[in-house]
C-alpha cells in the first residue's frame, strides 16, 4: 500500500514499480524510474516519517551506501506497538503448542486488553488477512485457546472498514 503510483482520474492507483510490458527491458526500465533520485523523494514525502529515508536509502543505486540489515532495523519504525504485537501474533502458533498458558494470556490481556495490541494495528485489513488466519490457527492447534481465541475474532470481525 506504501508504494502505489500517482491516483488517474478514475481514483485508481496503479502500483509504483510494476511490469505489465511484453519487453524484456520492461523491469529494468521501472526499477531506473522508482530509483531515479526525485522519484526517490517523492516516495519518501508519501512514507511515514523515518520509514521514507529507509527505504529511499535501500534503493540507493550505490550498494555501498545501502544500510545494513541491522541498521534498518534499528529503526524505531520496526519497534513500534503495532509491529511487535505483529511479530508476537507471528510466532502465536508455536507458542500455542509449546506453551497454551502464555498463548491465552497474550490473547486475552495483551491482545485485547486496556493498551488495545489489537487496536494499534491499522489498517483494519491486516487484522483481517494477517491477525485472523494466526488465531484461528492457534483455536485448531490448541482447542483450549478456543475461550480466549473467540473474542479476539469477534472483535477483529466487528471492524467496520
């Protein structure tokens, strides 16, 4: 959703890096328009703040002025409420088979408690497509989770976006 191209008049958006073309040099055509430097800061502008220079500077031509791996994630994007509820929801599965206990606790009071992990994830699509397949994964691993799994799916169900 970050990278989407310019709205035509019909208010569709087409991707900002896409090859739809018979031509062999059709992909490396876009990659030089998305890399070309004001391309690069108009992606930028249209990012959330700090995530626009990290992506820009991943797309750098020089691979030598490329961030590590471990300098993009030291981003404090990468560690915001809604992506760690995101990577904990991620390994809920082998947890659910390991450990039920923690697994129901994280569902019911992390997930849905007062801080609201499941709130911050915006938008409501991704609770949909990545939250709701995770949990209803853990209810057939572990039938116990069921009680705790139930209003986690309500809630994300409830979402009227």
């Amino acid at each position: 959703e970050l990278f989407r191209g310019p709205t035509r008049p019909t208010g569709a958006t087409d991707p900002l890096l896409t090859c739809t073309e018979n031509s062999p040099f059709g992909h490396r055509d876009a990659v030089v328009k998305v890399t070309n430097p004001q391309n690069l800061q108009q992606l930028a502008m249209g990012l959330p703040a700090g995530i626009g220079q990290v992506v820009c500077a991943m797309l750098n031509g020089n691979a030598a002025m490329r961030p590590d791996p471990s300098g993009i994630m030291a981003n404090p994007a990468f560690h915001a409420p809604d992506v760690t509820t995101l990577r904990r929801v991620e390994i809920l599965p082998i947890q659910a088979k390991s450990d039920p206990a923690s697994a129901s606790s994280f569902l019911s009071g992390q997930l849905l408690g007062p801080s609201g992990g499941l709130a911050t994830i915006e938008p409501a699509r991704i609770r949909r497509d990545s939250v709701l397949p995770v949990v209803l994964s853990c209810g057939r691993t572990c039938p116990q989770l069921w009680p705790f799994a139930m209003p986690v799916i309500f809630a994300i169900l409830e979402d009227n976006e």
